[in-house]
C-alpha cells in the first residue's frame, strides 16, 4: 500500500504529516503491521508431535510417583508469586 500525500500549497509540514498518519490509519496498515508483528509461526509436525510424546511422559511419571506415594498431588501444583 502506497500512500501519496503531497504538500499543498502554504500547508505546514506538521499539516502534511497530520494527513499522512490519517490516511496510514484509514488505510489499515497500522493494523496489519501489529497483527504481524505478533503472530505466531505454525510449529513443523515433528516439533507437534516430540511437544506430545514429551507431554505423555511427564504425565505418566507424574501419575507413578503418585501412586507409589513419593509425590502428592501439592508437589505439581504451581505455587502462587505474590
């Protein structure tokens, strides 16, 4: 998106620059500048996939040591900052 603001005859910059940042705002493209700015990028299948398997393994560990009684379930809790 191109933007040609020209300076009208006895117009202040300030005036000019007042006009510019309106038709930049009306045109979307502050929006759209934000919106790329914090998008995430699509993770690759295998990074999916190894997050999964690694999620899986925790939860079962978790669960082992709480049944054979050498956690509790307060041990995985997240405790609060204050």
């Amino acid at each position: 998106m191109a933007f040609d603001v020209k300076r009208k005859q006895g117009e202040s910059f300030d005036g000019m620059f007042r006009r510019f940042q309106r038709r930049v705002q009306q045109g979307g493209l502050i929006k759209e500048i934000r919106r790329r700015k914090v998008r995430d990028d699509i993770p690759n299948k295998n990074l999916v996939k190894f997050k999964k398997v690694r999620g899986m393994k925790i939860a079962t560990k978790r669960a082992w040591l709480i049944k054979t009684g050498k956690a509790t379930e307060q041990d995985f809790r997240r405790k609060r900052r204050r």
